[in-house]
C-alpha cells in the first residue's frame, strides 16, 4: 500500500492553485486582448498586460511562482 505523505498533498494542492490562478480559457484571453486594445490608461494597460503574460506563461508550463512560494522554497532546499 501507498502511504501519501501530508507535506506531498499539500505541496500538490499548492502546486494546482498555483496554476489555475494564472491560467486562463482562451475566450477570456481574447476578451482581455481585446480589452487591453481598447484601454486607455497606462496603468491598467500594464496590468492586463501583466495577466496576459503570465496567462501565457502557464500555458506553456512556465507558471510564475509568487514570492512567497519561491522562497518557502529555496528556504527548504537550502535545509
């Protein structure tokens, strides 16, 4: 029998919310685009330019870490 450790579940749940928290379905990256287009203020250009990006990089499996998972991390490694 398997034995799944709780450092391992929640690591793996970590992992998923990780992800879902960046990726997004396609409708709304073609609305968010064509958002952005319309956009008039610097700022929220930049933002839904930030979301757009890491949308992108979550779907080709390069998800951003926040900060605080990096270095929770780096922390463990490094013990």
């Amino acid at each position: 029998m398997t034995t799944i450790r709780q450092d391992d579940l929640i690591e793996s749940i970590a992992a998923a919310l990780q992800y879902i928290s960046f990726y997004h379905p396609a409708d709304f990256i073609s609305h968010l685009t064509r958002a952005w287009e319309r956009e008039q203020s610097p700022a929220a250009k930049d933002a839904m330019a930030q979301i757009l990006t890491n949308s992108k990089m979550s779907a080709y499996g390069h998800r951003p870490i926040s900060r605080t998972r990096a270095s929770s991390t780096s922390s463990s490694r490094s013990a």
